[in-house]
C-alpha cells in the first residue's frame, strides 16, 4: 500500500499513535522491515541495535558514585553524597582536579574511609566499558583498586587504554604478602593481548597467573588500605 499510494503521510496521520512500548519491543523484528519503508528518514547509519538504528532512546547503564569528601559534594551542588546516574548524564558532570578511586567490590566501594577532594565509583567488573565515555576523568587524578588477579590486571590494562594516567593501588606485592591467608585458588585465564602494566605489576600478574591465585579486595582489612589509599592520594 504505501508503495503505490502517492499521499500515504495524509492516511497515516488518521491513525492512532501507538504509544505501548512492549509493542515495539515485541516487534522489532516486523519493525525492522516496515520503518525503511514507511518512514525511512528515521533510519540512521548505526546499526549496532534496533534502538540505534531507529533513533529509539536506549536504556542506559547506571554508573554508582559516590563523595568520599563531603565538602566536594556541597561545592559541586550534590546534596546526597552516594547516587546513581545514567552514563550519558555522568558523562555531563563538571568535575575536574579532583581525585576519583575506581573500585570493583560494592562493599569495598561503601565503606572507603573520608578523603579528601575525592569521589569514588563503583566499576562493577567491567569499569573500563563503563568509564570509556566519561571525559571528564581525563582532568582528574585517577586510581583503580582492583583484586589481586589476573582479571584485576586486565580492567586495570583496558581503563588505561582510555585513560593512560590511572594509578593501580593496593595492587602490589606487599599487598598480596599481607593478605596470604585470605588468597585463594581461581580458574586460570591469561589475557590473549598486550597489557598496559608497569613492569612491577606485570610481574604480579604473572605470579598470580602461574599460581591460579585471587585475592578479593574486601578482604583487606581497613588498617591495611586506609593509610595507603591516604598515600596514594598524598593526603
């Protein structure tokens, strides 16, 4: 019909707007086929996804964070110190110099001590996907705390693809010596790529690598990591 019709707009217009969501997502398929034709100036070049393609909004990830300085929260205008937020307005927020710790363990992430001119986020296992976008950590002080294995070296290789500057801490020897009663075996894996680690680091990685050790970040105790995250920080 709308390949012979020389006027469809005027007909489509008389018909109801579709405004239930589940029909689009139950139908993407039909869609896909229909929307180049009916309205081909919704098509766009990005084929990664339905939503892409057809400038449907995407659901966007949520990124965690939260004020490790309270002081930094007021001046900032925040009047929580611990949100969620979807990337794209992350990526909108008007920090820089400040020192940002990127953690990958929830509690880890909650019970970091006060420091000062600092944020931390939550990376949730794959902080370098999540972080890609956020610009403004190319202005900031930036640190990842990570576990003392092989997937902990590779997030930490993968965010410094995006942002060379990051500083590993409490990813080193004296670290994992400390904490040898909490390591324990994990599944082998070795990354297939060049990392981006600094020669002491690579060492680590391929101890903990050839010995099929984890050691969880939560399980260093606070006594431990406060006053080398302080360090770190140079608070």
């Amino acid at each position: 019909y709308l390949r012979t019709n020389p006027r469809p707009n005027c007909y489509l217009r008389e018909l109801p707007v579709v405004t239930d969501t589940k029909f689009v997502e139950r139908h993407k398929g039909i869609l896909s086929e229909l929307l180049p034709i009916a309205a081909p100036q919704t098509v766009g070049p990005d084929v990664s996804s339905f939503e892409s393609r057809f400038g449907f909004r995407l659901k966007q990830p949520l990124l965690r964070l939260r004020f490790l300085d309270l002081t930094l929260a007021a001046r900032f205008g925040f009047p929580i110190d611990d949100f969620a937020t979807p990337l794209d307005a992350a990526a909108k927020f008007p920090f820089e110099n400040i020192s940002v710790v990127v953690v990958e363990n929830e509690m880890t992430f909650l019970t970091l001590p006060p420091l000062p001119e600092a944020l931390a986020i939550f990376g949730a296992g794959d902080a370098a996907a999540r972080l890609a976008s956020i610009k403004w950590l190319g202005c900031c002080r930036l640190y990842y705390w990570g576990d003392l294995d092989s997937h902990g070296f590779e997030i930490l290789s993968s965010l410094r693809n995006h942002f060379p500057h990051v500083v590993s801490v409490l990813m080193d020897e004296q670290t994992l010596a400390d904490h040898t009663a909490f390591a324990v075996k994990a599944a082998r894996t070795r990354s297939k790529e060049s990392l981006r680690l600094t020669p002491d680091e690579l060492a680590l990685y391929e101890k903990l690598v050839s010995a099929d050790t984890l050691l969880e970040q939560e399980r260093i105790h606070s006594e431990f990591s406060t006053p080398r995250l302080k360090s770190a920080l140079q608070c």
